[in-house]
C-alpha cells in the first residue's frame, strides 16, 4: 500500500471519526475521501500529517480486517 504525506494540500468534504476513538478526545482517528483517494489523519495532529491512501486500497484493508478473527468491526 502506498501513502503520501500531505501538509493541507487536500481538504475534503467531510472527515469521518472511527467509531472505536473514545468520546474523550485525544485518540481519534478519521478518514475522508478526496477524489480516487483516502485521505487518514489523527486529530491530535489534524491537517499537519495526512496519509493518502488509494480507494482500492483501503477497501482491501478494510475487507481484510473484517475477515480477521479478532476484529469487532460492525
């Protein structure tokens, strides 16, 4: 899989938050389409480092950790 780091050089429509960070902030990960991409980023950080991941991409990771044995992914 490829990423690229990016310092606010996409800003997508809207970012959604993993449903596992805690409602406590601090520990949040999001996740944001721009184009054929995914973009990544954790909110402690915000727009200072964002990772880019391909659509096809994402989707096999995302498939692969459903399949695992140990995930809790609704």
């Amino acid at each position: 899989m490829s990423n690229t780091c990016l310092v606010g050089a996409e800003s997508p429509d809207s970012w959604i938050r993993s449903s596992y960070s805690n409602g406590a902030g601090g520990e949040c990960v999001e996740c944001a389409r721009a184009g054929d991409r995914v973009l990544l980023r954790d909110t402690k950080v915000g727009d200072a480092l964002v990772a880019r991941v391909g659509a096809s991409a994402w989707r096999s990771f995302v498939h692969a950790v459903r399949q695992s044995p140990d995930a809790e992914i609704a």
